[in-house]
DNA sequence: GTCCACTATCTAGTGGTACCGTGTACCGGT
DNA sequence: ACCGGTACACGGTACCACTAGATAGTGGAC
C-alpha cells in the first residue's frame, strides 16, 4: 500500500502515542515498529517531529540513556496529560472510523 | 464530538466523492449530508474548496442548474477517473483503518 | 416594502502535520 | 580503514481542512 501519507495526517501522532503507552520506548525503536506494523514508509524524520511536539505539548517525558549498540537513546513515557490525550484520541477515532465505515455502507 | 479537522485530512475528500457517487448532487446539499452523517462541524467553505480540487484534478462533472428555492446549483458527478479515485480510497482507508485498530488492540 | 433567514457559491489567506534531504555521531565486523 | 546499522536533529516543502468574508437568489414576518 503506498502514499498513506494524507490519510495517516491526525492520526500518526496518536498511533505513537500509544506505542510509548504500551512500553517505555525511543524514536529509532518506534519507526521500526510502525513500519512492522504496516506503516511501510513512515521514516524516522517523521517520528522525531512527531516526538518533539508531544514533548513541547507537556504529553511525555523523555530521558536519555546510553545504549550498547550505537549513539545514546532518548526514552520516552507518557505522563498523565499524555494518557488523558490518548483516551481522547482512541474516542474520536472510534466515532470517525464509526461514521466513516457507515458511509461506505451506504447507510442513510 | 469535537475538534476533528486533523484527523479528518485526507478522508473528507474520499466522503465527498462518495456521496457524490451515491448520487448527483450539489455543495450545499454535500454539507448538509456530511452534517447529518455526523459531520457536525463541517461547514459549506470546507466542501466548496474540495468540490474546485476534485474538478481541477478531473475526477468529477460539473453542471449548473436552477433552483426553485434559491440561486443556481452546480450538480457534480463522478467520471471514469473518480470511480477509480474512490475505489484507491476506500483500499488505502480498509487499510490504515485495520492497521490502526490492530495497534489499538494491542496486537503484537 | 423592508428586513431577515435560508439557500447557494466562491476565494484568498492561515495553520497543522507528514515528508524530504541532509548532517552528525556512535558502534561492530571485516 | 571502511561500511552498514543504529540513533537523533532540523530546515524546508506540500498538502489539506479551515477561516472569514463577499456575492446573490427566494420567501416569510412585521
């Protein structure tokens, strides 16, 4: 499947949200999953920015730790803002994946 | 539910050339079926802009009719190009919206 | 007979978000 | 010594929904 770029626009964000819910996590480590995850194309540039915002908006903390197989890795877990944004995101994507599963239905 | 605009980038197009496709009809009326289906907050501009989009990008007919009630409508009705537009859409979105309900799920 | 609400379209400008390309740097194997 | 994998950062671009305002036709309330 390719150039999901628009389509992942609004929800990327909550897609790495939620990976660092699950577990304490880095950047590198969280492009590697979204792409086994079927998100092919999505590249670590994309997730650094996704990460600097959530920081800058007060949702995660970050720590930087030393790893033994390259450069240090910057982890990050979700604070309580973070969860409280992760519950609002899962709610609006259940009502516009709702609304928009019934128009492909063609319900009316 | 409020405050959808993010996460409705790149599939408020494809609700549009669906409701299209169900049937010839006009934006004000486009609007006002997005708003029922629970669109709340979509306004009249918003679809206005995608209708010119889909038109330049030659995925749609225009035709300008009288009203009884107001000023001219302009009907739209999907060509060959839209059919297979919608059909990409609809693949991309069966797609990402599996993939991000098996993330939600926890699915390792 | 004037105002107002509803119907109907159009457009220039704004902001948010994913993506691109590139640079920096640490590590291990050959 | 070099190269591929690991890891982060950042300036610039493109796309798309939204804002806010302008224009205009119809009909009802007063």
């Amino acid at each position: 499947m390719e150039d999901l770029t628009e389509m992942l626009k609004g929800t990327l964000e909550g897609c790495v949200l939620q990976i660092i819910g699950t577990e304490e996590t880095y950047g590198y480590a969280i492009t590697r999953r979204l792409n086994e995850l079927g998100f092919a194309d999505v590249v670590e540039g994309t997730v650094y920015t996704i990460l600097v915002r959530l920081e800058k908006n007060g949702l995660v903390e970050a720590a930087k730790r030393p790893s033994e197989v390259g450069p240090p890795r910057k982890f990050y877990t979700l604070n309580d803002a973070g969860r409280r944004h992760l519950a609002t995101f899962w709610a609006k994507w259940e009502y516009v994946s709702a609304r928009i599963d019934e128009l492909k239905e063609g319900g009316r």
